[in-house]
C-alpha cells in the first residue's frame, strides 16, 4: 500500500510536458472574458473571433436549426416550392399555417438557406420565395426526407444525453424502432417489427448504392450475395450495371420475403434469390464469389460484427472477395459524422460503434482475410468502400494498401 501511495505521488509530481502548459495557457487566456472582449475588437482578431462565436452558437442552437428543417419537410414545403416561386399569403394557405406563423417559419428557413427570397413577380405583392440552395438540394432526395423525419426518435432520446450515456434511461425509442439489434433470435421477429426500418433503408440505399457502384465494379463477378440486404434495393442498383451477375440476398425472414416479392416486380426472379435466418449465426448460403455488407458491421459490437464477418468467409472460397460499404470514423473533413453523429445514434440504439479503417482491418484478419484495401472516390462523408479477399486456411500474411 505505501509503495502505491508513493507512486501515485511521484504521478502527481510529474510536471507536465511543454506542449500541456502551452495549451493550458492558451485555454486560460480564451476563457478569459477581458482577452474576448478584447479579440472582439481587435481588427485583425475580429474575424476570427466571430466565427468562433458563430460555431458555439450553432451548436447551442443545433436542435432549433434541425426543428425548422424537420417542419419544413413535414408540410412538404420543399416540394411546394418545387412547382416555382411564391408568396407569403400563397405559402401560408397551402401549409395551412396562420401568416404570421407562415413568415416565421419562411424568415428562419431563409436564414438556413433551405428557402431563398425572391423579388416581386410581374403581378404578385410583396415579396416571393422559393428553394434555397440547400433546400433544392433536400428537394429532389427522398432519402433526406425520410432521415429527417425519422430523426425525431433519434432527438426524444437525446434529451437527457447523461442518463443515455450512464446507460440509466429508459429504453430508448431506437432501440425498439431497429428490434434485431436487442434480440437474442432476430430471425423470429414477426414481419411488422421489421416494416418501418426496411423502408427507412430501402429511401436511402439508392444514394449509398450510387457511392459504391462508382467505387467497384461488379462485372468481374460471377456471383453476389448481399448479407443484410433489405428489401434487396442495392442489389436491384448493382443488377441494373451488371447484366450477368447472379444475386443472392440474406436477411431476416420477413425481410427476405419483401425483397422476394420486389424482385418479382423488377423481373429479376430469374437470377436474384432471397434466403432468411440470422446472418450472425449462419449457416449463408455458398456460390458466391463476391459478398457485400453494406452499412451492416457499424451496427454491431466487436463480437457480433466478427461472427458477421467470420460467417461471410465460411460462404467464400478462397478467392473470393468481401465488400464493406461503411462511413468510417477519422474520415478527414467528416469527423463529426463518425464520432459524434454515429457515435450516439448507435448507443441510442443500443448497440455498434463507428469504426476507422484500420479498426475494420483488423476485424477482417481475424475473420480470415487478407489484402484490405480503401478504394478512393465517391463521397467519403456518406460511405467508405473496403475490398478484402478471402485468405487461405493457415498463417494468414496481411498485405495492405
């Protein structure tokens, strides 16, 4: 015990490194209110000092800001706006909205450029609007609609982010809209459980697949089976490039029944087969020589995610290939979307983390492969695209690029 005591004291009397007591002294002159008011003034401090102001305030008005966008895409504003420029009165009847609540709700769209103002037309009184920049953007994408929306379940669990992360909460609302990812057989799940995040998926998988199809080409394949493939909307993207490839899809039984159906509809029942079970546990269906995951292992802990993995190289044979379509953490200009987006949607929901790459690497080694590599392209902020191939039995010997 003295030994501990002593060295718990010696710890404490470590002086700290030289580039700790810089940034102390930088973080103490910041804070200090006299230092602000003078950057504040300062003409060659001034603009940074308002920037940085700016960005506190925004991540103190966060939630505001993405309140006025969820009410935006509720009354359909954006489509509304689609058909061309209108006014105040116009807008204010067709969202069945008093005016002044109307022009509240156009002045802070305005603001978050997802509405722009326009001048009057030829017989209109007063001023017009019509889509922002980012409004346009939001228009022409279902997908941005349909997170939106959703992300109310996501902002109900944020309200109290301590006890969420003290894990003393209630359950929480994701945890039970994504059922699998509490339940020890998530292939007995009744077909209703599964319905909502099927079709949240199904809205944004076109723009994921497009992400991927730029990054890989899937010609050179004689077979793909998609583990986790939904109503089967990436693989309906991937067949429309890839006239000869045959399909497989696995998921959960009722969602397997979904893509089954889909399939029919899009005329490919004669090379897309949808099978059910639960993908941790296997056993997958063999004949493939590409498998895909695709936004799938950020959604498990390290444990589920290697038997995910480990299940993916038992259905390849050892030439076979293995794609990761994922957003990775550390990603540069993205670093927020990783660790703080993902970061707490996935402990609301209550199970997965966000990875880096090199964090998938070593999973996919212990898994059984080899020669992972990052392919460039695409929008890094939305996924990341991971090739590995399947090593032989034996010593594995990793090559990376």
């Amino acid at each position: 015990m003295q030994g501990t005591a002593a060295g718990a004291a010696i710890t404490m009397a470590r002086p700290a490194h030289w580039t700790d007591r810089l940034y102390g002294a930088r973080d103490r002159l910041l804070a200090s209110p006299r230092f602000q008011q003078w950057a504040a003034a300062f003409p060659l401090t001034r603009p940074i000092a308002r920037r940085r102001t700016r960005a506190l305030f925004d991540l103190c008005a966060g939630f505001v800001y993405s309140q006025i966008l969820l009410a935006c895409v509720r009354l359909r504003l954006f489509e509304i706006l689609s058909e061309g420029p209108q006014t105040e009165a116009e807008l204010a009847n067709r969202l069945a909205l008093p005016r002044d609540a109307a022009a509240r709700l156009l002045a802070a769209a305005v603001s978050l450029q997802l509405v722009s103002r326009r001048g009057s037309g030829r017989f209109a009184k007063g001023p017009r609007f019509a889509l922002g920049p980012l409004g346009a953007a939001a228009a022409g994408n279902a997908a941005i609609a349909a997170m939106v929306d959703h992300h109310s379940v996501l902002y109900a669990d944020l309200s109290d982010p301590v006890s969420l992360l003290r894990g003393t909460g209630a359950p929480t609302g994701l945890s039970r809209y994504w059922p699998y990812a509490g339940a020890e057989h998530p292939e007995e799940l009744p077909g209703k459980h599964v319905n909502a995040y099927t079709a949240l998926m199904a809205a944004s998988q076109p723009m994921i697949a497009a992400e991927v199809l730029a990054a890989c080409r899937f010609d050179r394949y004689r077979c793909l089976l998609d583990i986790g493939g939904g109503n089967g909307s990436f693989l309906i993207a991937v067949a429309a490039r890839s006239a000869g490839l045959r399909l497989m899809l696995f998921d959960l039984p009722p969602i397997a029944d979904l893509a089954r159906a889909r399939f029919a509809k899009e005329g490919l029942s004669e090379r897309a087969a949808a099978y059910g079970g639960d993908f941790r546990t296997g056993p997958l269906p063999g004949g493939a020589d590409i498998v895909s995951l695709v936004r799938v292992i950020h959604d498990h802990d390290d444990a589920a995610a290697l038997e995910i993995l480990r299940a993916a190289r038992a259905a390849l044979p050892d030439d076979g290939t293995l794609l990761l379509a994922e957003p990775l953490s550390g990603t540069a200009g993205g670093e927020p979307i990783g660790a703080a987006y993902f970061g707490f949607y996935l402990l609301a929901m209550g199970t997965g983390r966000p990875r880096s790459y090199a964090e998938l690497k070593s999973l996919l080694v212990l898994a059984g492969f080899a020669e992972t590599r990052l392919l460039p392209g695409g929008n890094p902020l939305l996924t990341r695209v991971i090739l590995a191939k399947a090593a032989p039995p034996g010593p594995v010997i990793v090559h990376t690029r």
